[in-house]
C-alpha cells in the first residue's frame, strides 16, 4: 500500500470532493462506489491472505453500498461471503440501490445476528455507517456493534469505523473497534485524533482514481507533519556558523523538587541544535544541575535583576518546566510575561496563565488536555471531543500558537493568521505517556525557533521531531518503561535530516 499523503479533509470537504468527481469520473457515482469496493476487497487479500470467509455489515447510504460491491467481488473470486445487513437492502436508493442489485444477480446470501459469532469468520467487513453519523448510537445498533467487537477476528472498516465522527475522532456511543481502516478520496481529520486511533486501526487512502483538477478545487482542512517538512525547514548550517549564531534558549523552571524538568527541557534545546542553553533555576539546583550537563550554563536566581539580565541575553525562553506556582515562580512569570522575548510555555507557566491572564502575542502555548480545559474553562471530556475546535479557539483566545498535545497532537493559531486550520502529528506512541515528555518538547521548540525558525514552525517541526523520537526510542527499548531521556540521542539525529 502506498503511504498517505498529507492532506487532511472534513466531511463535508470529502463530500464536496465526491460531488465534483460524479462529473469527472465516467460513470459518476456508481463507477466510485465500484472503485471502492474493489479496493477494500485488496486491502483484505493483501493483508489477510489466508482469509476465506468474510462477513460483510451492511447498513444505509452508500457506505453500504460499497459493502454490497465488496461482498459481490469476494463471492466472485471464491470466497465465502455473506451479508448482516441492518437496513433492509430493498430500501437503498440510487448506486447503493444498484450494487444491492448487482450482489443479488450474484446470489449474494443474506444473514442475521445469529451468524455473528466466534469462529464463524476471518475477517469482518464494517459498512454500516461509514462517515454519515450526526448522532449516538443506540438500540439495536449498538448490540450489533457490541456483538463485533466480541469477535477476535480482524476487523476492516469500510471509509470510517461505525460510530466514530468523521470531524472530531469522537465515539458516538459506541463504536466498531476496527484493525484496518480505508478512507476514500481524501483522508478524514478525525480518524488521527481524540479517540478515533484506538479504533480505526491502520489507517489506509485510496483516491478511487479521482482527477487531480477535483482537488484543487476544494481546499484541505490541514495537514499531517511528514518528515519531508524536517529536510525543507532544517537545512544544513554553513561552515562558518559559530554558536552565538545558532540561538540562545534560557530555560525558566526547576523550583523545589522539580529541578529534572528545566534539565530535560535545557538537554532536549541542546540536541535540537541550539548554540548556547541556559537555566534560571533555584540557587540550590544550580551547581546539581551543571554537574549534570556541563554544557548548561545554570543559574541559581534570588533576585529579578541578574534575571533580567540573562532574559535579556537570550533569543528565546521556555518558560515553565518545573516552575512551581509559589511567589519566586509567578515573580520570573511575570518578567517573562511582560517581556519581547518569544516564549514557549508548557506546565507551571500555563497554570500561571489561568489566573494570570496576559495580552501577549509571539509565543507557544504547549497544553496536554488538561491544561488546555483549565484554560479554557471547558469540561475536559468536551474538549476532547472537538479538540480541533477547541485548539483553534485557544490559539485565537491567547493570540498564541498552540501545541494541543495528546494522540494526534494539533498545532494551529489564531484564525485571523493561518490559511488553513491546522496541522497534525500522527507519529508518537503510548509509552510517551510518562514525566518529562512535555518539558522535552518545550525544549525543542525553543531550540528550533531559537536557531532560527519562526514560533508556528519551531511548533509544528517540534512537535513532529519529539514525536519520532520517541517512536524510534520505542522500537529500541519497547514503550512501557519509556522515559524522556531516551529521545535525546535520536533527537540529534532527527534535527539532521
């Protein structure tokens, strides 16, 4: 299978993209639905080749149809197939209507519930709903979906697993937990973020053959972050580069027990590149620190005056790992703050952020969820279900760019500012999932706008550099037992693409 692009759409892009291509494609409707069958029948060979029975789930709208077309190619090349259909077939209309008649001409079977059962089937095929979902799924429904999930055969899902919304990754009530699954035409957003991935599997494109002259006339709703972005934006340094020229991160953090995250973030800013990394700390951290990294240069702070002078030496601060809330913290927040300096600001210094309300602008703003409700005052459970929406709004809301980490981390910024809506990081896994991964990240970012880049595109390369790094550590080490120390050496490889 080829690997998917970059372009990420809505639903309703999708289906503007659909609506264009009935013109374009001889054959219109019918012929796409063909084409779709037909691909997710190879999906299923290519990747279980050993499969000979198949059950295929049919429901309303033309997801269906494309079940009914997938269930009439297997019979034809011998598989043994039959058909849960939830909809009476009779009731499809238009090129479903047609591919219902096309299996029937076949002698496709028809089963009930009673044949979705363990040993029955290789593999499932889920048409049900597809993308056409606007509300909870309930009543018998759900059963049916409880009664696949049940089963452990492989699961295909057919456009989208039924019950997940096409926009937002969101379960609506239930949802098939699919291995595999195949968008068509163009890549829905929401299969990469909230809770989709634990459902949707591997995530599969095909474009049906669709005229490029389709696409360019509907614009993307964002982007996923390649590593073609990393050899575009980092480009080699030239031989005469000195460290002074390579950027100076000042990292404010490290309070009372909390010295291990301005050390990660300072020991990521190095291995993303940057010249020179500082760290305003407590006194007591100081020389601990040094002796940990000597490249760091530390700084124990008692007093605002020596720290305007090292925020005034520096070209960018990552204000936050470790901070703590107390009066020393919300002292140097409040410099910071009021500030020319860019920042980025993940932990403590969000935290800060609620009650202490700032007009800024030139800044990252780098919430996990939970930061990102308590900013904005939203029930973590609904931010979750639209964090796309909920990104945007921030980003317009702080006047910031936002880094909304979590599964499909979203980088976006104001509205007024960005072409499009945002880009998206699928790289990344759950044995990140431990301390000390944010202040990686924040160190990053800073790094890479230090040395040069502009704050959405240190946020956006950032985010995708820290989230292959701790694939790549992973793969080396396993995820459980993962700790942000071990992206450090890949990170250095990774920022020299």
């Amino acid at each position: 299978m080829a690997r998917i692009p970059r372009n990420l759409y809505t639903i309703s892009q999708v289906k503007q993209l659909d609506q264009l291509a009935h013109d374009r494609v001889e054959g219109g409707e019918y012929t796409l639905m063909e084409r779709a069958g037909a691909a997710v029948l190879k999906l299923v060979q290519e990747k279980y080749p050993g499969a000979s029975r198949l059950l295929v789930l049919c429901g309303s709208g033309n997801n269906a149809g494309d079940g009914y077309v997938v269930a009439r190619l297997a019979q034809k090349a011998g598989l043994d197939v039959a058909v849960y259909a939830t909809v009476d077939p009779k009731q499809l209309q238009g090129a479903a209507a047609k591919a219902v008649s096309a299996w029937q001409e076949e002698q496709g079977r028809l089963v009930d519930a009673s044949f979705i059962k363990e040993g029955a089937w290789d593999v499932v095929i889920d048409a049900l709903l597809g993308s056409g979902i606007s509300r909870p799924i309930e009543g018998d429904l759900a059963q049916t979906i409880s009664l696949v999930n049940d089963l452990s055969v492989p699961t295909v899902a057919v456009d989208l697993p039924t019950g997940i919304h096409g926009d937002n990754g969101a379960v609506m009530g239930v949802a098939i937990r699919a291995d595999m699954t195949m968008n068509f035409i163009g890549l829905k957003r929401g299969g990469f973020t909230g809770q989709a991935p634990d459902y949707c599997g591997e995530i599969f494109l095909n474009d049906l053959a669709v005229p490029q002259s389709v696409f360019e006339r509907v614009p993307v709703s964002g982007y996923r972050v390649e590593k073609s972005d990393l050899k575009s934006t980092l480009q080699p340094r030239n031989a005469t580069a000195h460290k002074g020229q390579c950027g100076h991160v000042l990292v404010v953090g490290g309070n009372r027990g909390m010295s291990g995250a301005a050390l990660l973030a300072g020991q990521a800013a190095l291995r993303s590149g940057a010249g020179r990394v500082s760290i305003a700390t407590r006194q007591g951290h100081a020389a601990m620190l040094n002796l940990t990294q000597p490249e760091l240069m530390c700084h124990g702070v008692t007093e605002l005056k020596p720290f305007y002078e090292l925020l005034d030496d520096a070209d960018v601060v990552a204000l936050g790992p470790g901070l703590g809330q107390d009066i020393w913290a919300q002292e140097l927040f409040k410099a910071c703050v009021e500030s020319d300096k860019p920042l980025v600001v993940d932990a403590d210094g969000l935290n800060l952020l609620v009650s202490n309300y700032a007009e800024r602008g030139n800044w990252v703003l780098t919430p996990h969820p939970g930061e990102a409700a308590r900013l904005t005052g939203m029930d973590l459970g609904m931010l979750q279900k639209d964090r796309f929406s909920q990104a945007r709004e921030l980003a317009t809301h702080y006047n910031a760019t936002v880094v909304l980490k979590g599964t499909g981390t979203l980088i976006t910024r104001p509205r007024r500012e960005s072409e499009y809506g945002f880009d998206l990081v699928d790289a990344g896994n759950p044995g990140m999932a431990s301390g000390g991964m944010g202040d990686a990240l924040t160190g990053v970012i800073a790094s890479l706008a230090a040395q040069g880049l502009s704050l959405y595109e240190a946020a956006r390369c950032g985010a995708y550099l820290h989230a292959v790094a701790g694939d790549r550590a992973a793969l080396a080490g396993g995820q459980r037992g993962l700790v942000a120390s071990d992206l450090m050496p890949y990170l250095q490889k990774l920022v020299n693409p």
